[in-house]
C-alpha cells in the first residue's frame, strides 16, 4: 500500500468516525431539549431595554422587596427574601396580539442570578399585596374567555419569588415558551 | 504463508474485540437509567442539580405523621412495615421535586415512596433552600437489610421521572445483624415530624 493510499484511508476515517459519532448522537441532542425543557430560541436584554420575540416586546419593569402581608404568616424558610417581579408584554401586530389568547402552550416566569440558579413562582398569596398586574401571559375577558391584547396595549405581569438573601441583589428574569421553546431573558 | 498467519490472527482479534464491545453495550434499562451518585448515609451526595444526605433510618410498625400545626395525627398502618427515612436535600439549580425516590431491596425489587402526603418527596425545592424531612417506604421486614435509597429528580418538560438526569443512590448501610437489630427494637408506633425549611 502506498503513502498516498494510506493517507486516502486515514483521511476517510477522520472523516467518517465523526460522522459516526454526530449521526449517533445529534438526533439525542432534540430529545434532551425536548425533555429538559432547555434550547430553543433566545431573546436577551437588560438595562430596562426591551426583548422582542415574535413581536411580542418583553420588558422587565422591576424587581423589589416583598414582605409578609399578615401578622400570622407562615414564616419565611431563614435567610431568604421576597421578590416581587413585575414583567411587560406589549404586542406589536395582529399575529402577537392573537397569541395571548391562545389554547395551548404556556408562558413560565422564573427568578434567576448571575450563578445560574432559577426559581418558581410562589403560589402563596401572602407574600405581596393585591396588585393590579396580570398573574399570566393570558388575558381573559369579562366572559372569562381568552381575549387577545390589543396592538400597542401594555400586559403587565407580577409573580413573587421566594429566594436566598444573597441571589437577591443579582436578580434577573426568564420566561419560557412553550411549545416555541423560546427564552427571554430579561436583567435589570 | 507467514502473510496468512498474520491475517488469521488479525481476523481473530477483530472478532474477539467485536464480541467484547458486543458484550460491553449497555442494555436498554443502562442506556436509559439515570446517572447516578453514589454515597452512604450521613454523606452529602452531589449531582449537578441537587444534593441529597440521608441523615437516619428508622423501621416501624406504625407511624404517626405531625401535621403542620404540630398535632400529631392518628397512626397509620401497613401490612409490612414502615421505613422512615430522615434526609436533608437541597436543589443546586433549578427546582427539584424527588418524586422519583424509591427504596430498592437486596433482591432487586424497588418500593416507591408511600402516598402519605407531607412528606420530602412531595414538596418542591428551590435553588440555595434546604429542606429536612421524612421519606416514607413500606416494605416487607424480610427486605429491610441490605436496602438502598434511589431518588430521580422530577422533570419538567416531560412530566415525568428526568431519566436522563442525574439521580442519588445511598447505601443505608443496613447489613443483616444492623437491620436485624433495628427490627428487634422496631418501635411500635413512630411520631414522624414535618418537612421543614433549614
């Protein structure tokens, strides 16, 4: 076998194994997205700047301090804090105005911090007071049917955090969509 | 000749390596079984989305849970006994739910955590806050020795067990003459405290 035969050979295997290896391993890659919840598109902004997705413009309006709201609240697990996240949704044309009414699919709001970490909503109703803001990307009408949001129209959002003193100060927010298996990332 | 030789010999080893990486392919309940950490109780165990540390085991013929005034409820009780596992866990990263926790017995039979509400594998987790409390199992006494705590996380894209994820398996460090022992002193009726926030 000549050099130049050898060389062909050894060339087609560094070609072919990876190949191998990718035609193995990248139909996986879906499935783990798919599973996880994790991948898919993502939109980031920060500063008070605006996230836009599928004209749906993402804003996040603030991050402050909650506290308890009743004398005789079950008290907070130690050394955590309350967050009260206040989030924007502002369709800018007709096929985002339609999307807040929507059947299926589902819009989660997470706390994050610079470590990485991400949490929950708290479902408990004490931990900020009455607010005038939306629970959920959803909009229902006075029939209680699902209602789109006008073009232009401002869809505010509050959901409260319950997380460590130290995340506090380095707070951000996700939302996640689903199916589109989009991510916004909102900072400060 | 001499190249006949080498050629046979060649055929036979790729044979042989063929039949050992044959051999050495994981089986479907490998290839789809968590990743697991390994540890013993009163070790924090890590994976790369929460930290888990069995902190005691305790076998019983009936327990009575506390509810979360602090009254304790009427006992409850099982056709086996009652395994009440008292653990530590802690989510890393996202939020953890260790619905997936089971008790697997010596012999290879796997006992899911009791339905009994307010318990460890009922609550969910989140990042940096630790949470203390009890696992519940009912299990025939004969399978007490040798047992070994295994917790998946919970999923949340796929409404399931994350079989792909990380999972804890403890050795409860019950060898025969421990578990035994623990029988023979097997309290009649055990108080079994709240999950609580550390």
């Amino acid at each position: 076998m000549t050099w130049r035969r050898q060389l062909a050979y050894g060339l087609g295997l560094l070609v072919l194994v990876p190949a191998v290896i990718a035609a193995a391993v990248l139909p996986w890659r879906e499935k783990y997205e798919v599973r996880s919840g994790k991948g898919g598109r993502e939109v980031v902004a920060s500063q008070g700047r605006a996230a836009t997705l599928d004209g749906v413009e993402w804003r996040l309006k603030s991050i402050t301090e909650g506290r308890l709201q009743e004398e005789f609240s079950r008290p907070l697990p130690p050394r955590t804090k309350i967050a009260v996240v206040v989030v924007s949704a502002t369709p800018r044309d007709a096929r985002a105005s339609a999307w807040f009414a929507r059947e299926t699919g589902s819009c989660k709001i997470y706390a994050a911090d610079g470590a990485g970490r991400v949490w929950e909503r708290s479902f408990r109703t004490d931990l900020a007071p009455d607010s005038p803001h939306a629970v959920s990307c959803q909009v229902l009408d006075e029939d209680y049917t699902l209602a789109p949001v006008p073009v232009g129209k401002e869809h505010t959002i509050q959901a409260e955090y319950v997380v460590p003193a130290d995340a506090f100060s380095d707070l951000r927010v996700e939302v996640r969509l689903s199916p589109d298996r989009a991510t916004v990332r909102l900072a400060p | 000749m001499r190249r006949t030789l080498v050629a046979a010999a060649v055929a036979a080893a790729l044979f042989a390596a063929n039949v050992a990486v044959q051999r050495a392919t994981p089986s479907p309940d490998q290839r789809y079984a968590p990743i697991a950490s390994r540890g013993g109780t009163g070790h924090q165990v890590d994976t790369t989305t929460f930290q888990l540390r069995v902190d005691r085991v305790q076998p019983a013929r009936t327990i009575r849970m506390t509810d979360p005034y602090g009254l304790v409820r009427e006992p409850r009780s099982t056709p086996g006994i009652w395994v009440v596992v008292s653990a530590t866990v802690a989510a890393t990263t996202e939020t953890f739910q260790a619905q997936g926790a089971r008790l697997r017995t010596r012999a290879g039979l796997e006992y899911e955590a009791s339905s009994v509400l307010d318990t460890l594998d009922k609550v969910t987790l989140q990042p940096g806050i630790p949470v203390y409390g009890p696992l519940l199992f009912e299990i025939p006494a004969r399978d007490l020795a040798g047992a070994v705590l295994s917790v998946t996380r919970h999923a949340d894209g796929a409404g399931g067990l994350d079989v792909l994820g990380p999972a804890v398996e403890v050795d409860l460090g019950l060898s025969d003459a421990y578990a035994s022992r623990l029988l023979k002193e097997m309290p009649s009726s055990l108080t079994v405290g709240q999950v609580r926030e550390l």
